[in-house]
C-alpha cells in the first residue's frame, strides 16, 4: 500500500460513501457538490463491483484527479481485487459482486485493466488522517484509541472491520478515540453522525432493500451532507 497521506484541515475536505459502480449517481453527486481545486476528496472505498458501470466509474475518479486533490482509500472489494490479481485467482472476488466489474470491462478480467485504471487502484491506502479526523472503509477497533489502532493492528484491517455499529460506545457517549473516525463499508439507512463516528455507506447500489440506495458525502469541518438516489436503472 501507498504511504499514508495527511490532509490540511485548512481546505474543504469531502468524504464520499461507497460508490459500487453506480457513475450516474457519482456525476449527480459530483455536481452537487462542485468541487474545485483546492478541495480535497477522499473516497471511501468499495467504488467497483456490483454497480452496472464500475469501468466508468474509475474512468471519471482518474478525471477528476487530474483537476483536484483526490485520495482513495481501499475498501474490501479493492482488496480482493488486488488479491485477486497477485494469485492469479479472481474466483472469490467474482463471488463477491466483482462479475459485474467484469462485464464493465467487456469480459476482462482484472490482470487485464488497462495500466491506468490499475495504478489507481493500487493507489489506494488503508487510512487518510487529518489532526482531527481519520478516514478509513470499513472501521476501527472500538476499544482501542485511534493511536492504539495504528500501533497495534494491521492497517488492512480496516477495510474489514465492522464491530463498532453494534458496540455500546455508540449508545454510550462516544469511542475512546482521540479523532472522528469517517468510514463507509456498513449500509445505514442515512449517514449517521456523532462526536466520534461518521458512516457515510447509506447503500447506494442496494436499491431493493428498504431506506437504502443513496450515496452520500460530507463537506467538512462544518459537517453538511450531500446525497442523490441511486439513479443507475432510470434513464
């Protein structure tokens, strides 16, 4: 993975939810938010697999990265394609909704991406930190302090992790973490705020089960939400 990346507070972050190869719902977005570029934009991760247009998709991020300061972070669908590729093995991600990325790229399989949309994958990094904030996919240990997370475990870890949705810290007036923790990965029914958590995967591509299909985004420090309806299947 990339060495880790430290972001200015002194410019407007945003934080994008998971994208799930839906690019019609990412331009809606997009140009809702405007970014410009002295905006720095970080995206969650899970961007490809079981969206119609994940091909598309990479092909605008690598866009937009020519005209602002974007930052990728590794979800578990980035890894399993990595992994996919360094043995040679694509059938547990292809189980796991990479067949639809396939079929966006016309039947190729990953260790035939064009070099491009390769580098950027392989640009992803497990975490982006700012003095206040750190931006992971999936989560950090609850009973850990942030510190203590970085120290202790392993980084790709964080692209997995899930437990903090059901811990009591939730209920119970915060994480013992010293920065908000800003991740995606677990579906949510609408971003969920707190003094140390922000979950931003609102389930963009789940448009069948109820309070989802929604890709999300949050402009910090001042913490406003943007979001559009999936919009993949609706010409």
């Amino acid at each position: 993975m990339p060495a880790l990346t430290t972001l200015s507070e002194e410019r407007r972050i945003v934080a994008v939810g998971d994208i799930h190869g839906c690019v019609r719902t990412l331009e809606a977005l997009l140009r809702a938010i405007e970014p410009g570029p002295d905006d720095q934009l970080v995206f969650l991760g899970d961007m490809i697999d079981r969206g119609p247009s994940s091909r598309q998709v990479v092909e605008l991020l690598l866009r937009l990265e020519r005209r602002c300061s974007c930052h990728f972070i590794a979800g578990n669908h980035e890894l399993m394609l990595l992994e996919a590729i360094a043995t040679g093995n694509p059938d547990a991600w292809l189980r796991s909704g990479g067949m639809a990325t396939v079929e966006s790229y016309d039947g190729l399989l990953p260790m035939e991406f064009p070099p491009e949309h390769l580098g950027l994958l392989r640009r992803c990094r497990t975490h982006v930190e700012t003095e206040h904030y750190l931006f992971v996919h999936g989560g950090i240990d609850p009973e850990l302090t942030v510190a203590e997370n970085l120290r202790f475990h392993e980084p790709e870890t964080f692209s997995w992790r899930r437990e903090h949705l059901q811990s009591p810290y939730l209920e119970e007036g915060g994480f013992p973490w010293e920065k908000t923790v800003v991740c995606g990965h677990t579906p949510v029914p609408a971003p969920l705020l707190t003094e140390n958590l922000i979950a931003l995967d609102t389930g963009c591509v789940f448009t069948g089960r109820a309070h989802l299909g929604t890709l999300s985004a949050i402009i910090l420090p001042e913490r406003r939400i943007i979001n559009r309806k999936n919009i993949e299947t609706h010409p």
